[in-house]
C-alpha cells in the first residue's frame, strides 16, 4: 500500500492510501484503516519527521568513485525537518553557493519508538519506504570541512511521493537519477554497504528514533550538479518517482 499526506480538495489537510488502480482513500494512521475516496488537490511531503537521519558513503560504487576505502561503521549526519519538501515543490538555489547537487536515496521511514533495536528485529519498526534527494551545496560542504551548513538549506530535502508499506525486499531495488530527463544515477541498493536493518540497528544504539523519523541510506555514484531551471527526478523501482525543479 501507498500512504502520504496531502491538501485536499476541502482545503483540508490529511492522509490517503491508495494501491494502482484504487482510488485515493482516507487512511488513518494510528489503525491503518481506510474509508471514503477522497479528492486530492496536492500532494505534500509523506512525512513530518523530528529527524532526518543521514548515511554518507554507504554504497560500493559510490566509494569506488570517491577514491575511497569502505567505511568500517555507518558515517551518520543529521538534516533538519525544515529542509524537508514534498514532490512537485521547489528547491531554491541559496546565494551564496556556486555548486547544488542532487543524491538519489532510498529512505526509510520509522513507524514507532525505536532504541537499541536488534537488526533482526529491525523490520518491525518500519512503517515504509519512500524516495529522498539529499540536495547538498558541494562548495560550501568542502569549504566548510564538514556538512552540516551544505546540507541544511530550506527545500534541500524533498521526500516523497508516497510512503509504500510493502516492500518485501529493500535491498534489491534498481534506484536513479534524471536530470531534465537525462540519466544521472543508476544503481541498485543491493549495492549499500550497510542494509537498512543494520542502520536501523546501528541508529537505534546511538539515538532514539521517533514515529515519522526517517533514515536516508545513502547515495550511489553519478552524482553532480544543478542548476535553476532544471528537473530532477529520483526514482526507485517498485516505489514512485520524485520530481522537483530548482529555483
């Protein structure tokens, strides 16, 4: 199932579910029930996390193109919720960068309280999956000598479209990048050096994880440049497709 947020025709706010060829429903979360169609004016970003917990160098191909050795343990970074946009939404530029890159993810979304949680117990605090783009100004991420600054921009993290609920295997997923429909990224997160039940694992020994956080995992090789005026659209097989411009 396909669950997310949305502006509905009523102007009111609230979630939906839907599976291909099914309507758009009501969808409550806490239950999981569904009712009524309901009649979306706009899809919002799926997600409203108190954190956005982030993998750097966590694919092989990625770390080949980087010239680097594999981490031994998961490099982990924070974003703020406020970089957090929806699909269709706007990434701004900022003025003071000269380079804003777009990283293909797949990330995972936490479906309740979630500390010290064994890998193997990891999929039951899963709630979904859902296409992230970890926008990151590269100038000012290599002047700065880490990535807090490079990383945090209000719209530098748009998620979407959807959540799906039922991916039975999060590890072998072909995962892109379009650049104005141009491929950018092509890979599989067969290729992650540490799968998402081993961050689950690995996060939940060193904060707690609360219902809505979510886990980017990281980003394959090709990633590079955008500039305003441009699409991009991140893509994961068997989950949706992102798109966003730049302003």
């Amino acid at each position: 199932m396909k669950v997310g947020r949305a502006l509905f025709a009523d102007n009111s706010i609230g979630w939906y579910a839907t599976d291909d060829g099914i309507s758009f429903l009501s969808w409550a979360p806490d239950t999981g029930s569904v009712s009524e169609v309901v009649e979306i004016a706009r899809m919002l970003a799926p997600v409203q996390p108190s954190k956005i917990v982030a993998v750097g160098l966590n694919y092989r191909d990625h770390a080949r193109e980087l010239s680097q050795e594999l981490p031994r343990e998961p490099l982990l970074f924070l974003k703020p919720s406020s970089s957090i946009i929806g699909p269709d939404d706007t990434i701004i530029y900022p003025s003071c960068s000269s380079r804003v890159d777009y990283e293909a993810e797949l990330a995972v979304v936490i479906s309740r309280t979630c500390s010290h949680v064994r890998k193997d117990q990891a999929r039951e605090y899963i709630l979904g999956y859902t296409c992230f783009n970890d926008v990151t100004a590269r100038d000012l991420q290599i002047a700065d000598g880490q990535w807090t600054r490079a990383k945090s921009f209000d719209t530098f993290s748009p998620i979407g479209p959807w959540i799906v609920t039922d991916v039975h295997n999060p590890h072998a997923l072909t995962i892109s990048s379009r650049l104005n429909g141009e491929i950018r990224q092509l890979s599989s997160t067969e290729d992650l050096i540490f799968g998402v039940f081993d961050l689950v694992e690995f996060i939940s020994s060193v904060m707690t994880l609360y219902p809505g956080d979510v886990i980017a995992t990281g980003t394959p090789s090709g990633i590079g440049p955008m500039n305003r005026g441009d699409e991009i659209t991140i893509e994961i097989e068997g989950i949706g497709a992102l798109r966003n411009t730049v302003k």
